[in-house]
C-alpha cells in the first residue's frame, strides 16, 4: 500500500505556498519564497531549506527553467536525492539478528515494535519481542498486548529491572527456541540525561554478548519533531550506533522535514514510516513519496 | 549549529559600533538575524512574522534612550516582547462552587497527558485537595493500566471501564461526585488534530463532563505543525490552558511562542521529566530566552542544586562566573555535570556560553571524562590550585602516574585555561540572564543511574518552594496572580 493512498484522509490544504506556485506562470522571486516557506514549513529547517533552494535555482537557471511545474520537478528531484539512494532494507544476519528501538520519550517505539513484529510474523519470521523498557509505567503490559495481537512471544522482566539483562534473556530465549529475529523496545529518554544515553549504550554491548548480534538500531522520530530532530539523531547515534531511522505519526499533518538533515548530515537512512496506530500502520520508506506528501505535489491528495 | 542570538547579532553591531549608531540598515539585519533564530527554535514562520513587525516599531523606537547600546537594547527588547507574548494573562484557576472541579487533558498522541494528569493530582492532593483520575483512553493499549500504576504510586484512585470514551467519562464523573472528590482529571487518548472523528469524540467528551479546565498538553519539541494543531483542539475545545512537555530535553520549545499565538490562552505549566514531582509554574521569562538561545543561568543554577546543595551550587555557579576554580574544582564540576547530561547542555545555560562550548564540549565528551579524572588525580594538590607550576618533569611524572600522554596533558591544561578565561570574561561582563532574586531548595524527581525502582519518583521534600508548586498556598496565589513577578 502507498504512503499517497493512506494519507488522502489526513491531509489537509496545508501547502497553499505550493498550490501557489503552480498557478502562477513563471517563477519570479515571489514564488522562490513561497517555496521556501513551504520547506520551512515541513519543518526542513533554515539551513537545508536554505542550501535545497539555492541548489533547485542553480539548476533552473542553468536548464533555463522558469515554468512552475519545471522548477517543482526541480525540487523535487532535488530533495529526493539529498535523501539519497541508500539500502533502506533492514539487516539481517545474526543467530538471532537483534533490532534495538531507541528514541525520546512519547515518539512511538513501542508501537513500531508492535507493528514490526506484525510484519515479520506474517512473513514467516521466528520473532521475540524484548520488554527493555522496565521504567515507564505499563511499558510492559503494552508491550505484552501487542504480543497478543500480532502473535509474537514477548520476554519481559520486573518493573525496574536492569533493562539490557532483559534484553539479554530474550535474546537467550530466541535462540534456546529457534526464533531469527528479536525485536527490543528501550524506554524513552531525552539525550540531555546522560546517565540514561550511557545506560542505551550499555543495552547495545550487552544485546551481544550472547547468542545475538545486533544489526538495526532504529531511531524513532516523531513526524511533529522540529529542529530538535537532529540533534537527537546526534545524540543517539553518539550512544548506540544508529542505523536507521523510523519516522512516525506520517498520517497526521506534520511532514517530518527533519529526516532530510538527518539523512544529509549523518547519513542516516529513513527505512520506515508510520502511519497510524494500528498493526498494519507501517511502510517502507519510499523518498519519492515522501517527497511528493512533504511537498503535496500529488494532485489527487488534495481536500 | 544554533550560536544564540547574542553572537549572531556580534557582526552586525560591530558594523553598527564603527558608524555610532543603529540605522535602519542595521535594524534590518538584525530583525534577519532573530527571524533565523526563531525559526530554528521552531516558532512558526506566519508567527515570527508578526512577532517581528512589533519588534521593528519597537526596535527602531528604542534607539533614543541612551543606556544601553544599540545592540543590547534590541536584545532587550526581543526578550521583552516575547516574555510578554509568552506570560500575558495567566490562567485563573478557580474551583467550581458545586464540586468537583472539572479538568481535561487532550493532545496529540505521546505528548504527555497521562503522566500530566498524575502530575497534576498529585499537587491537587499536596494543595488539600481530594482529586480523582479518570482514564478516558479506552484505545491505546494498556493506557488504563498506566494510569493505574500512576494513580497507584501518588495515593490516588483511578476509575475506568471498557465501555466507550464519553460513557467512561460520564460515570466518572458521576463516580467522582458520589466519593465526594472535589477535583476529577480526565486523561484521553491522543488523537491527531485532523482525524475528525477522534476530534469529535473529544469533544464530546467535553460535552458530557463539562470541564471548568480544558488543558492541551504540547510537547516543546513539536516545529511548525504546533499551530495546526493548536488551532484545531482549540476550535473543538475551547481550550484554557496549555501545558509544556519534556522541557528536560533540550529542544529550544518556539512552539510555546507558535501556541500562546494562535490560542491566546496561557501556558499554565512545565513538565521537565518523567517523575511525577517534575511539574513546574511556566516561567515566560525563562522560555523566552531559551528561545532565543541566550542561557539561563537560573536554570543553570537550579539543575545544579538537583545534585548539589543550594549553598554550594550558588558558590559553584559564581565561581564559574568569576573563573575562580582550580582543577579540583573543574574535576568536581565536570562528574556532577556529568550527572546531568552532555556538559554542553548545561554549560549553554550560562550566557554568552554556547558558542564557546562548541569547542569545549568536543574536548570534554563524557568518554573522556575518566581520563581527564586520572590525570587530575596524578597532579599534587599545588598543581591543582595552580596549573602554571606543571613544568616539562612534572608533565611526564603525570603522564607516567596517569598513563596519558605528556600532549593529552597540555591540551587538558590548555583547555581548563581557556574555559577560566572564558568564564571570567562572562562574570565579569554582567549576566543578563542572572536573576537576583532567590529561589528556596528544589528537588526533582526522575531516575537515578541504571537501576532505581521504576518511576517511582522521590518523596515530595519539604520546604519544595517553587512559585505554583509545592507550597499549596503559594501555589495558588500563582495560578490566580500569575508567575513573573
Ligand atoms: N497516529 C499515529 N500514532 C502513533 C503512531 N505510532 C505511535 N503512535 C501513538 O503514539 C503514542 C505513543 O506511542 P508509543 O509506542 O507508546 O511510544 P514510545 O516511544 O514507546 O513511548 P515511551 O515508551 O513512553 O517513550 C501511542 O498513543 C501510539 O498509539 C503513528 O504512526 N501514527
Ligand atoms: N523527558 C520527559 N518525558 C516525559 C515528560 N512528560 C511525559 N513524558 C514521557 O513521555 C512519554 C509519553 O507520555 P504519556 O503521558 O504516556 O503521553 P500521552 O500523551 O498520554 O500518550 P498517549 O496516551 O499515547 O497519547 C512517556 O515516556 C512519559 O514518561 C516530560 O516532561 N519529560
Ligand atoms: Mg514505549
Ligand atoms: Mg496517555
């Protein structure tokens, strides 16, 4: 399913800048800001929107482009290529392979576990869910329901107990029964609390020094995330080595702009969405569409 | 990297100092220049907008008083304009004269409303009062059981059944009122501002129960998309309060600007953690230069006192400013930081630090912290007090007794002086964030290193003075005067 199809309910006219721009005839400095105001807008931040015009003007100039629908092309293209052409596929490989969920607080970790778990299983994966959040109240219990839904085991601990020793067992438990895949929900934590980014640390080293290995640790990053995104991304990856990114909450109107910095100045491939808070709410990552939903460039989209 | 809006205004006031005055031409640049920083710090672009207008009338007006230069003098008033937007009118928190008092939480999904309604109760009850949760959120999984948990730990009951959200709340209520509670807290899914029939579910909820308080909760690290969605749970709710999240990260929270904006109601609190004791009284004042990126030593000050004693942390805190501290000072400095996230977090409170801290942050990542600890221990304590007796000798017996290299050692020690000079420079230069007015002793809740009983936050201390928490009757004299004075 595309992300286009599963967005049509919840977006709304949001991009007028961009509606603007096409019914104009050529493009004159009034549109270049209007563009620009509609990257600011999904929250690309100053800097990136800053270098992506800059770059899409250059590129008209030089393709003598001054149609609207040129120059959409233009951006488009433009910013689908900053988001690059990475393997957005996740790895596998380990004896189990262990995927670590890491994020602040709020974003959608444990949901995107659930979620996760769903997929695997119905592509005939052995999955293990790892209850590593023993902080935040009845992190456990939601976990276990989402468990029960997707039909996938889940080891968890006692409430405060040390949370790589949790993931430790489960990553034990998946190999004693055969499972590949454990899946490790940690417990939210701003990256200002260097205790807990040591604390994250200490849960990637000690997810292999059994049986596993871990080959995806998934930053989770909510679509409303404004500048701070980036930072975040930093800071987490600084603590446990990030390999991808999970951006969330793509159904509701925020556009998630930040990923492009995030991908840009790290490196850091987008490789999921979110897109609701049901069990088959989850999709690759597509830039193209992506792309086409930041920018509402899809006519049909449109309320 | 965002510098504050003090030394992006540097250039241009050199400019400014070399001609003697502020043009218009100036005025411009500037006005660029906080337009950048507050889009960096997420306010939304239609509201820098505005924002800006008044601060160019103002701005250009300002030229004419002679105290300050030019330059401090549009600081001062940005800081002031946006303090004013940010506080305005406060909330009026009344009780309703037939109990119980009525409050609602709605936002978006994760904000923060559960752990908000268990913050809250939880001073309702420290003010005398007997308040009642109720969980309304029949969708998230295991949402009741949080709030159960929650309710479980501050001493507070929690009702709830598996009917439907406006019928929970109905019986709630009605529960409430036969218990006897006098204040009922209603905790809601989250909901996305365009999922219309969310939206109308909530509404309905408010519809059934009446509130006397509709509170949206808000996370401070939303960017432009805070006022979509302020907007819409303000047309469906009429909402009287916002309430700021995770104000313990380090998101610079211009969505608080974006929200007081485009709903006019006041930001009633702040959470800043995770412990059910971490709510505090918005302080307008601090957000705007946090904001801004311009420090704030206050915080600054308060964070330390979390670790530290008040006395110490005061005398701490001056003597970073007066660049009066030896090694064993920095040694001290650098592990209670520690305790309290990346140094440069911290250190970008003090004013006029965080471009400096670029640097010194790199230097001082928390992996190098337990070197930088077995050099300093490797010193004689005359070397600690004064760094310039380190000769080339007594280099390489520190290196020999801490197994760094003689070069790491010369880059600590150039390091510890640059960070002096530089704190002596900002004390001596007058902190603008610096309130003379004092605080009682604070303590926050949240977790310990690695293995405290979960969420259990610390027992509420005595003598918690805060403005708006704590004290009940100070409390609430703030919530009907308002914070900022
Ligand atoms: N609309 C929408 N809601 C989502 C999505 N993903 C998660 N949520 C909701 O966001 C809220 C928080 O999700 P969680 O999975 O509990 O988030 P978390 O990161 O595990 O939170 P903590 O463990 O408390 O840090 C829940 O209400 C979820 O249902 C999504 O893609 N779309
Ligand atoms: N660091 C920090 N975390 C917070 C703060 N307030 C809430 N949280 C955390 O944020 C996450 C989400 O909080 P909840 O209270 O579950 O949010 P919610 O709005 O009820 O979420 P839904 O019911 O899923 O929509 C949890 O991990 C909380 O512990 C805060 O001020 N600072
Ligand atoms: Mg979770
Ligand atoms: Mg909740």
């Amino acid at each position: 399913m595309s992300l286009r199809s599963r967005l049509g309910r919840a977006r709304n006219a949001f991009s007028a800048q961009v509606r603007g721009v096409r019914s104009v005839s050529t493009v004159d400095a009034a549109t270049w800001d209007a563009l620009e105001e509609a990257l600011i807008l999904a929250d690309l931040g100053v800097s990136t929107t800053a270098d992506v015009i800059a770059a899409v003007r250059r590129r008209a100039d030089a393709e003598a482009g001054d149609e609207p629908d040129v120059v959409l092309d233009l951006l488009r293209a433009e910013v689908v290529e900053r988001l690059g052409s990475h393997d957005r596929s996740l790895a596998r490989g380990g004896d189990p392979s262990v995927w670590l969920f890491v994020g602040v607080n709020g974003v959608g970790k444990t949901t995107t576990v659930g979620k996760l778990g769903r997929m695997e299983v119905q592509a005939g994966t052995g999955v293990v869910l790892a209850a590593g959040d023993t902080f935040r109240a009845a992190a456990a219990d939601q976990l276990a329901l989402w468990g029960d839904e997707v039909g996938a085991a889940v080891v968890s601990g006692a409430e405060g107990a040390d949370p790589s020793s949790v993931i430790f067992d489960a990553v034990e438990h998946a190999a004693a029964v055969g499972a590949d895949l454990v899946l490790a929900d940690t417990a939210g934590r701003v990256h200002t609390r260097g205790n807990l980014m040591d604390e994250l640390s200490k849960v990637r080293r000690v997810a292999e020094k059994g049986s596993g290995t871990v080959t995806e640790t998934l930053l989770v990053i909510d679509s409303t995330t404004g500048q701070n995104g980036l930072v975040q991304a930093r800071r987490f990856t600084e603590a446990a080595d990030v390999t991808g990114v999970v951006l969330t909450k793509l159904d509701g109107s925020a556009r998630g702009g930040i990923v492009v910095a995030v991908q840009e100045e790290l490196g850091i491939p987008v490789k999921m969405v979110g897109v609701g808070e049901g069990p088959d709410d989850l999709l690759a990552f597509d830039p193209v569409e992506f792309v086409d939903a930041l920018f509402e460039l899809d006519d049909d989209v449109e309320a | 990297m965002f510098e504050g809006l003090t030394s992006r205004f540097e250039g241009i006031l050199r400019r400014a100092r070399s001609r003697g005055r502020l043009g218009p031409e100036e005025v411009d640049d500037l006005l660029r220049e906080i337009r950048l920083a507050l889009l960096e710090a997420d306010v939304h672009l239609d509201v820098v907008g505005v924002f800006l207008e008044r601060i160019r009338e103002r701005a250009l007006g300002a030229e004419l008083s002679g105290v300050l230069n030019p330059g401090q003098q549009v600081v001062k008033v940005v800081l002031e304009e946006l303090t004013l937007i940010l506080g305005g009118e406060t909330m009026k928190f009344t009780y309703a004269p037939k109990p119980p008092t009525v409050v609602l939480l709605a936002g978006l999904q994760g904000s923060g409303k559960t752990t908000t309604a268990a913050k809250l109760a939880r001073w309702f009850k420290s003010s005398g009062r007997n308040p009642m949760l109720v969980g309304a959120d029949l969708q998230r999984p295991a949402a009741v059981a949080q709030l159960e948990t929650l309710g479980e730990r501050i001493g507070i009951p929690v009702f709830s059944q598996p009917t439907d959200p406006v019928a929970v709340a109905v019986a709630g209520r009605a529960e409430a009122a036969r218990l006897g509670r006098d204040v009922v807290i209603f905790d809601t899914a989250g909901r996305l501002a365009v999922d219309d029939e969310l939206m109308e579910e909530v509404r309905g909820i408010s519809e059934a129960v009446q509130p006397d308080h509709t509170l949206l909760v808000i996370d401070s690290m939303m960017g432009q998309d805070a006022v979509n969605v302020a907007t819409a749970f303000h047309d469906r709710l009429s909402l009287d309060a916002v309430v700021l999240t995770k104000l313990d990260g380090d998101a610079r929270g211009g969505a608080a600007l974006s929200v007081r904006e485009v709903v006019g109601c006041p930001i009633a609190f702040a959470s800043t953690g995770e412990g059910l004791s971490d709510l505090d009284a918005f302080h307008p004042n601090r957000m705007a230069s946090r904001i801004l990126g311009m420090g704030d030593v206050e915080t600054l000050i308060e964070q330390v006192e979390t670790t530290y004693d008040r006395e110490q942390a005061e005398d701490a805190a001056a003597r970073m400013l007066e660049g009066r501290f030896t090694l064993d000072d920095f040694l001290e400095q650098v592990n209670q930081l520690r305790r309290m996230g990346p140094l440069s977090s911290v250190m970008k409170m003090v004013p006029g630090m965080s471009q400096q801290m670029a640097g010194v942050d790199e230097a001082l990542d928390e992996g190098r912290i337990d070197r930088i600890e077995g050099i300093i221990n490797s010193m004689t304590p005359a070397e600690r007090i004064d760094p310039g007796l380190i000769d080339g000798s007594r280099r390489s017996r520190i290196a020999a007794g801490s197994g760094a290299q003689p070069s790491e050692i010369t880059q600590l020690l150039r390091q510890f002086r640059e960070m002096r000079k530089m704190m002596k420079k900002m004390g001596g230069s007058g902190s603008g964030g610096r309130s003379s007015k004092r605080r009682g002793k604070r303590r926050k809740g949240g977790r310990a290193a690695g293995a405290e009983p979960t969420g259990s936050d610390r027992p509420a201390t005595k003598g918690l003075a805060l403005p708006g928490l704590g004290d009940p009757a100070e409390a609430e004299e703030w919530i009907l005067r308002g914070p900022g004075r």
